[in-house]
C-alpha cells in the first residue's frame, strides 16, 4: 500500500469536503419575521446574523422570501439564531441534502406546485390555444437541447400568424437557467392573455395587428425538466455530460446556456466545468444557445426580454470598460419605463435598472450582433422557486412590465426599407448611423424577407448611410426623425454598373 498515496487522496478528500460545504448542515430550518436589516444585502458576506439571498450562497440559504427565511443549518447554526433572537423552527432533519432542499422549495408534498407548469404541460397548453385560434399563433421548432435533444419550440403572435409580418418584431424568453422557473410561467401568462385578449382587449389587439410577437417559454428544456420533476430543484445549467461518464444530472455537470454566445464569449463566466457559470468549450457550444441563434436569423427583434430570477432589476445593455452603448440614451429609457411599471413583491416601489457586462450573455449578443434591444428582467425577490401564493402576484407584475415594453414599438425611430432600383427586390443592406454606431456593435442591416429595418431614434436628423455590396451607397446626412411613431425612409439603390 502507498502510504504517500494514501494521505494525497485523504487530503484531496478533505480538501473537496471544505470546499462543498465547511460543516454538514443537517437541519432544514425556517427563520420567520427577520428584522429587514439583517436580510438587506449591500455587499455583506452571507454568515452568522446575515440571511441575505442575493450571495446565491448554495450551502446555508435557501430562500429569503419577504421575512421569513429557510436555510440548511448545523445545531450550532440554529442556535445561533435564535441566540440573535430570531423565531427558529426545524421543518426537517437528514442527511440527505437533495431531501432537505426538495422539503424547503417545494414544500410538505416534495412535490412542485400546480402552479408551476412542466415542458410538456406547456407545449400541450400552446397547441390547445392554437387548436382554438388557429389564425392567431404557430409553432416552429426553433432547435433542440443538448443532452436528450429534446424540441425546444418558439411561437409566433399576430392576426395573421402563419405568415410573416412586415412589422416590428419581440421576443420573449424564459429559462435560460433552469432554476429560474418563472420565466417560463410569465411568458405562457402572456401567450395566454394575448390570445384570450384578441378582439376584446384594445390593447392587446393592437399589438397583434401591429406587432409579430414571438414567444420562447423555455430554452433550457432538459435542465427544466429536471427542476420541475422534483429530480434537482436547483439545477440550473444544461444537462451537457461534461465529463463524458454517460451519468448526467448529477451537480455541478452542465453548462451555463447564459454564457454561450459569442459577443466576448471568453470574458463571461468562467472556463471552470465545475462552476454555475461554466461557459462550455467554445461559443455556441450549447444546442440551447444555437437554437436562439437560429431564431434570431429567422426575425430581426427589434425589443426582447429574456426573463431570469431574482432580484427585482433590469439589466440592460451596457457597460463596457466604463462606457455605455451607443444607444444608451434610448436603451435606459425603455429599460427605465418597463422597470418602474413592474411593482416589486413587497408593495414598495417598482424595480431598478443596471447597466451589464458586456460579454456572453444574450443582451450583450443580441444588442452588439444584431441590434435588438434585449433586457434581462430578473423577477421576484430572494427565491428561484417561489411559495406557490406568491407566483401570480410576480407574473402579474410582469405582465405589467411587458405593457409598457410595448409601448416602445411605436417609435420615436425609421423604418428603413431598402430595395433594388430595377427590381423593386428587397436587399439586405447595411443601415449605418456613423454618429451613433461605433466599433463595439456590429453594423445593422435590413432583413431579407422585406428589406426592413427598424431602428429606434431619437427625435430630430440623423446621419444615415446605405450600403449593399453590388449597388451604390447612398449617404443621407439630415435624415428627419419626427417626434413620434415610425418615419419611413424608401431607399432605392441602384446597381454600381462598374461591377457589371
Ligand atoms: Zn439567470
């Protein structure tokens, strides 16, 4: 026997043991009426008299859900607290910490609630509502995960849904990370209220008359499943076997389909398998990841959300190296309008805006590569997996924050479109605002289908130059913005005969 072998693989042990959790945490404890300062977060490490959810501190806190809070604790944890005062029951005792976890998010039954919805209870709900307004939604399979290549389905809104529209695009999605279910819940809300709203809701009528609205309730199916089968609560990632034992699902194997596409893929997350951020071998590694390419290459978005838990705050695109985007000006004030229309769960105030990294993550990539303006709306405040009586409130609340997105689809802006001279064919051309759109953003251009681009503006002229490859370019230096709604600018190019 290798003595030396022996303490190494000990030490390792050891080692691996501090590193997953320092103490074992045996009891399933619930915190009730925690004074407010001793959950506020404001930077402070998570530890004793500190109950805040915001570290995702995977070990001790399991959620913090207006006062009361439900943690993993060792006795002298427990003890802890209530020697700080604090109203401290034990819900359950194991060692079986998936057990313990199942009992604290899904409640006495071990059971996720009804009102959360599975994958396939959602793909049965869309196409009973298609089957009941044919004319109004259709389904296209957008791709398919990672692991078990399931379908992952993206619908399309409008009067006339089998074809597509000429009109400003949006998406919604949901499920990035699969713990962060609620996502999947507000955008199922949505396809619910747009298609029960259509002829009676003037508002919603007048979206799907003006609008194509398409709606992705969840991308990260397979890591979806998991969490609403009762398998892993937490499971956050893909269901990618990393290691390639053929054993997934088992914590932490997974990429993290947030931080797979290519906008500065290698400054997002990390290259580290074993984190919750783990950005996979190279960008668009992820099936889930492509899949939302291949939706971005079959509509130009002109507004999307991508909705993660929790936090009550909007992120938006950007800050990058201490500067903001180019469109900055119209970004903040879209993302500033849907926050402060979404009330927080305590009843106290709207949510908050902040600017994000520029790197990997989908508003980074949909803003820099194809000039959608994508939010991230991180719902609800201190949980993933919120108490059941608290899920409407939150979706609600978000329905709320979708409204007024809308209202940004009408302008200030121009709607381009650019066609041959000769034909009347609709060009992909490039529609460059040199005094706006610098370096960091990829140059935005009309889609093929109709040679349109939407571009919001703010009032007043702009400099706009037209290019396409084979024709000539057309610079229009005072190009007027009315105050509201879209001004149209018909661009004809003609072909340049020196390359005939
Ligand atoms: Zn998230």
């Amino acid at each position: 026997m290798n003595i030396l072998r022996l303490c190494l693989t000990g030490a390792l042990l050891l080692a691996a043991a501090a590193g997953a959790a320092e103490t074992r945490r045996t009891l399933l404890v619930e915190l009730r009426q925690v004074p407010e300062d001793m959950r506020a977060s404001s930077g402070v490490e998570a530890g004793p008299g500190h109950y805040s959810y915001d570290s995702y501190d995977r070990d001790r806190i399991l959620s913090v859900v207006r006062d009361v809070v439900l943690m993993l604790a060792t006795p002298e944890e427990l003890a802890q607290a209530r020697a700080e005062g604090l109203d401290a029951r034990v819900l359950m005792e194991s060692d079986d910490q998936v057990t313990l976890i199942r009992r604290a998010l899904y409640g006495p039954t071990l059971k996720l609630a009804p009102v959360y919805h599975s994958y396939d209870q959602i793909t049965a709900r869309a196409q009973a509502l298609a089957q009941a307004h044919p004319k109004l939604i259709t389904r296209v399979q957008i791709g398919e995960t990672t692991q078990f290549r399931r379908p992952i389905y993206a619908y399309r809104l409008s009067n006339d849904a089998h074809r597509a529209q000429e009109r400003p695009a949006v998406l919604l999605d949901g499920c990035h990370h699969s713990d962060e279910v609620l996502g999947a819940e507000i955008v199922l809300a949505f396809m619910e209220k747009l298609l029960a709203g259509y002829g009676q809701d003037a508002a919603v009528t007048a979206w799907m008359d003006t609008l194509e609205i398409w709606l992705v309730p969840v991308i990260n199916v397979d890591g979806h499943d998991m969490v609403t089968s009762g398998r892993e609560p937490r499971w956050r990632k893909n269901l990618r076997d990393v290691n390639g034992d053929g054993v997934v699902g088992v914590y932490p194997e997974g990429v993290d389909v947030n931080r797979g596409y290519d906008f500065n893929w290698a400054q997002g997350g990390t290259g580290e398998p074993s984190k919750v951020s783990y950005r996979g071998q190279h960008p668009f590694s992820e099936a889930e990841n492509r899949a939302m390419r291949h939706l971005a290459g079959l509509r130009q978005f002109l507004l999307s959300v991508s909705y993660h838990s929790q936090g009550e705050v909007i992120f938006y695109p950007w800050t990058w190296a201490g500067k903001p985007a180019p469109d900055d000006d119209i970004i903040r004030r879209i993302a500033g309008d849907v926050a402060a229309n979404i009330p927080k769960m305590e009843g106290k105030g709207a949510y908050a805006i902040s600017p994000g990294g520029a790197s990997s993550q989908s508003y980074p990539w949909f803003y820099g590569r194809h000039g959608t303006i994508d939010l991230i709306i991180e719902t609800g405040k201190g949980a993933h997996l919120f108490p059941p009586e608290e899920v409407p409130g939150i979706v609600a609340a978000n329905l709320l924050g979708v409204s007024a997105l809308l209202g940004h689809t009408n302008g200030p802006g121009l709607a381009v479109k650019v066609t041959d001279a000769a034909t009347g064919a609709p060009l992909v051309a490039q529609v460059w605002l040199p005094q706006i759109e610098n370096e960091t953003v990829d140059r935005r251009t009309t889609d093929a289908e109709f040679g349109r681009r939407w571009r919001l503006l703010e009032p007043g002229t702009h400099y706009v130059i037209i290019s396409c490859p084979g024709y000539r370019t057309v610079a229009l230096p005072a190009v007027a913005v009315g105050k509201t709604g879209w001004t149209g600018l018909n661009v004809k190019l003609e072909a340049d005969g020196a390359v005939r």
